[in-house]
C-alpha cells in the first residue's frame, strides 16, 4: 500500500472515531468490532513503507491515537456514570425493550421507582 492509499486509510479510520465519539456522548451504542484490526493493519502497512515515506504519516497517525483516546474517555466516562447510576427494579429493563419494539410507552410497575 501506497503512502497516499495509507494517508486516506487513516483518515477514514479517524473520521469513523469521531463520528463514534459524537454518537457515544448523545447515548448511542456505537460498535467498534474491527477497528483494532483496521488500526492494526493501518500501523503495519506504515512500517512497510521506506523510512521517509512513513514519516510523513506521522501526523495523521498521532492525530489517529488523539481520536482513540478521547473516545476512550468518553465510553471510561459513561461506563462510570452507569456503573454510579440508581438501582433499576427486576422488571424495568425488559419493559423498556418491549417498549422500544413495540412502539408503547412502557407503563411504570412498582418495582421500577427511581
């Protein structure tokens, strides 16, 4: 691969980052199955490449960890608020589906009390 062919492959993979990371601060579950495959093979391709022509990948590269590490303290950050949050009552989480798929509001039962 080609350092231009690598250059776009980075800035894919950081778009997707950042588009990850607006979608998990507005509640989102994102999926990130492969991307360490993708970063992987990214990071071997550069090593691939002739010293000079790896270098001039290194901006996108160090701007491709930036984006790996506000998305981790984004999703560290989320996972802590949820870890924190109140106690749901045994039922709520299955109404809550049931709702979603159904298209109804779920109607609250006792053991769902904030």
């Amino acid at each position: 691969m080609s350092a231009d062919e690598l250059e776009r492959h980075i800035a894919a993979v950081s778009a997707a980052l950042t588009g990850a990371h607006g979608e998990a601060r507005a509640g989102a579950w994102i999926d990130l199955q492969g991307l360490d495959g993708r970063v992987e093979a990214l990071c071997a391709a550069a090593r691939a490449l002739p010293p000079d022509e790896a270098r001039r990948l290194l901006p996108g590269l160090e701007a491709l960890v930036g984006a790996l590490g506000v998305l981790a303290a984004e999703l560290e950050e989320q996972r802590a608020a949820t870890a924190a949050g109140p106690a749901l009552g045994p039922h709520s989480a299955r109404r809550r589906a049931t709702s979603a798929y159904a298209g109804q509001p779920a109607t609250p039962l006792p053991s769902d009390d904030p």
